[in-house]
C-alpha cells in the first residue's frame, strides 16, 4: 500500500525509503525538502543508534501529509520566528548574524547585502539576505521528542557552513531557533 505525501509523491508503507529528497520552490529559489523515516533506541554505549523503519503506520504518513499540505504557511512562521528572534536579541542575532558580520571579508558582506536597504544598519541588511535552503521531516515513529520537522535558513551555503533551524513540534508549534553546523 502506498501514501501520496505532497512534494514526495508514493510511500510504500510496508518498506519506506529511509531518506526521500524532493525540491520546492520558494521566492525563486530552489529548497531541498527531506523526509526521514528510522527508529531511535538506546545503544550499549548510551549513544542514540538508528534503524530504519518496515511497515510504517500510516497515521506517520497522514500527518506528514497533513504538514505538508500547509508547508507554506509553516514557512512563513519559521521566517517570523527568526526575525522575532533576532529583534528580541536572540541566537539569530547573537550567534548568526554577529558572527558572520566578524567572519565575512569586506567583499563578502558588500556581496551579501547589495540590494537590500542601505537605510537600514548593517545587521538588518544581513537579516533581510536569510533565507531558506532546507526543510527536514523526521516523524519518529518510536515517539522520541526529537523535532518533527526542521527548517533550516542561511546567508548562502556558498558563504558558511552555518544554518539557523527552526524546529517544530508534530502538532506544527514551534520548538525553538537555534544555530546548528
């Protein structure tokens, strides 16, 4: 039996692929979209070992469907959250974006931020050039409280190795910001 899941197409539910990749357009660029199905459980050196998933529940696949289907919307959160993270002096601001206004060479930020409002202070310009590169689902059959989905945002992958994620709960509520590599 197989689901039709929004941007992925058929999941065979008695053997899923592991990893799935689709593409999505947003603003005019082109996002990687990822959908992950494998089991945690404890290993016997107390580090979180994977397997994958067989014969998948497809109350998973109908809540990815479901996510899926608002995928725009829960963009636009995430962008919000990100902006509200930064006014707020948070890791956007703190981490991300002080950061690389340190690390990128005179050149590198003038590329970066042409275009944008030179009214604004430099780190708002910076802010404006965040955009999305990535959203990854990870519906933990095993009930784990890892993240359903992450949203990841950057300045270029060409530039930093950087990404601020977005994490969200199942139920689509945002679980935090954070800066991850």
């Amino acid at each position: 039996m197989e689901k039709i899941i929004p941007h992925f197409g058929a999941i065979n539910l008695a053997l899923p692929e592991e990893y799935n990749e689709a593409t999505y357009l947003v603003d005019g660029r082109e996002i990687d979209l990822s959908l992950a199905f494998f089991n945690a459980f404890p290993g016997e050196d107390g580090i979180t070992e994977f397997s994958a998933v067989k014969d998948l529940d497809p109350a998973v696949l109908d809540r990815v469907a479901g996510f899926m289907e608002q995928l725009d919307s829960k963009i636009a959160r995430a962008h919000a959250a990100c902006v509200a993270d930064f006014h707020a002096g948070g890791v956007v601001r703190e981490t991300y974006v002080d950061h690389h206004l340190e690390e990128f060479s005179p050149e590198e930020l003038a590329a970066l931020i042409d275009g944008t409002d030179a009214a604004l202070p430099v780190e708002e310009r910076m802010l404006a050039t965040l955009h999305l590169s990535h959203v990854g689902l990870h519906p933990m059959p095993d009930d784990s409280d890892a993240s359903f989905a992450m949203f990841d945002f950057t300045f270029g992958e060409d530039l930093t190795n950087y990404v601020v994620a977005v994490k969200f709960a199942e139920d689509g509520t945002i679980q935090g910001v954070d800066v991850e590599s």
